[in-house]
C-alpha cells in the first residue's frame, strides 16, 4: 500500500489502545483524519471496518482497515519506517522481548484496571484486583530498571504501549488507594520523559478528564 494512500483512524479520546496509534502516528509524522467514535452508538464505518471485534481504534489505510492496537502500531513502524524504528529493526531478540512485554500490559493491565474502577470497594474482588494491578505495574518497574525507556536509550513499542495508561495512575490512586509516586518511582520518571515528547504530550489523556469520565461510566456500568 503506497504511503501516500489516505489515512483515517477511528477513536475515542479516553482510549489507552487508541492513544498508542495517535503516538505512533505522530512519531512518523504520518497525517490523517481522525474520526472520534460513540461506542454507545457505534457507526456504521466502525462495524464495517471492525465487524469482528466492533471495537476501537481502528486504522483505515486507502480505506483497508487494520484493528488491533498493537498491530495497528506494527503496521504504522512497517508502512513508515521513518524517522526512526519503534521495534528495532535488525534484533530479531529484541523484537520479541518488546511483543512480550506490549502482550503483558494487555493482558494485564486493562482488565485490572476495569475491575477496580468497576468493582465495589471493600469487597474481596475489588482487594484482589487492587493487588494484581499493583503486581503487573511492579513487574513493568521492574522490567524498566534503570534504563530511560524499555528498549533502552531510545523511544520505542513497548514505550507506545504502556505510556497511555499512566493517565490512569490518578484514577488508581482514587479508586484503590495506590500511590504511583510512591508505589513506582521509576515508572513515574519514565512517564515524565515520554511526556516531554511531543507526540505523547499531543495523545495521551488529561489524568483529571479520565477520571471524571470514569466516574461517569462507573455510575452507568459499575456496582455501587
Ligand atoms: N485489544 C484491543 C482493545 C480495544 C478496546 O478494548 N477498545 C474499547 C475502547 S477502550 C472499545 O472499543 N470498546 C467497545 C466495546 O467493547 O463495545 C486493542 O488493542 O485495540
């Protein structure tokens, strides 16, 4: 697909998974339309473009459409690989260790969260979803060390990946009584450094608008 072909990306705001795209778009300073969506009322492009899933953010490029956030991001560093790569280009190894640890925020990351903004304080579930968020967000402090970003010196996947969801630390904070600062230091700093750049500085979500946000679903969706 040439590059030049048109480039569309259907999203929300609030959305950790379209924020990597958003991030990876910049990054490669691809321009596009972007097409926020209401997932209360899903259109009809996101059905036909996402009619397994129905879910965004989806990508359309010369109107093929590719779903799957960190495929999305995959796609964005192959179709563009310029200025510079997210997954390192000639390290087989390295690329793999950077899916690894992108699958683990995942399959961890989101459905902890979920359970504690959803799930009713004091209850036994709510405890246990409190301690395995605590637990993925230490094993990625761990896994950063003492290194500036994941893949080392420089900005890459797994940096896509995980920085979208450190909007969320205050809304952990609110609802679980976990301090980021004090919990994940090194987590915070590097989250400080992404920051400073501007494609995260453009993407990723106001810490205080996502709250309120999930304050509102939690009274639409979640137990009282
Ligand atoms: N694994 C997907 C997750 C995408 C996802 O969960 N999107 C949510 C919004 S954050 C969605 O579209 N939900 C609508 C629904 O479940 O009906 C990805 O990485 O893109």
């Amino acid at each position: 697909m040439p590059t030049t072909e048109e480039v569309t990306l259907l999203d929300l705001w609030a959305s950790p998974f379209g924020q990597r795209c958003r991030i990876a778009l910049a990054e490669k300073k691809v321009e596009y339309e972007y097409i926020e969506q209401n997932l209360a009322d899903k259109s009809e492009l996101l059905l036909r473009s996402n009619p397994v899933h129905k879910k965004i953010p989806v990508l359309l490029h010369g109107g093929r459409s590719i779903c799957e956030s960190l495929l999305i991001v995959e796609y964005i560093d192959e179709t563009w690989p310029s200025p510079s790569p997210l997954l390192p280009a000639d390290d087989p190894y390295a690329r793999a260790r950077a899916r690894f640890w992108a699958r683990y925020i995942d399959d961890k990351l989101f459905d902890c969260q979920t359970r504690l903004w959803k799930l009713k304080s004091g209850e036994p579930a709510h405890e246990q979803a409190k301690e395995d968020l605590v637990q993925a967000l230490t094993t990625l402090e761990a896994e950063l060390g003492d290194r500036d970003y994941f893949g080392g010196e420089a900005f890459g996947f797994v940096d896509v990946a995980l920085v979208p969801f450190t909007a969320w630390f205050h809304t952990y904070e609110k609802f679980g009584g976990v301090v980021a600062e004090e919990l994940w230091p090194r987590l915070v700093a590097w989250a400080h450094r992404c920051k400073e750049r501007n494609s995260v500085a453009m993407a990723i979500a106001d810490p205080h608008k996502l709250y309120d946000f999930v304050l509102f679903l939690k009274q639409k969706f979640g137990a009282k």
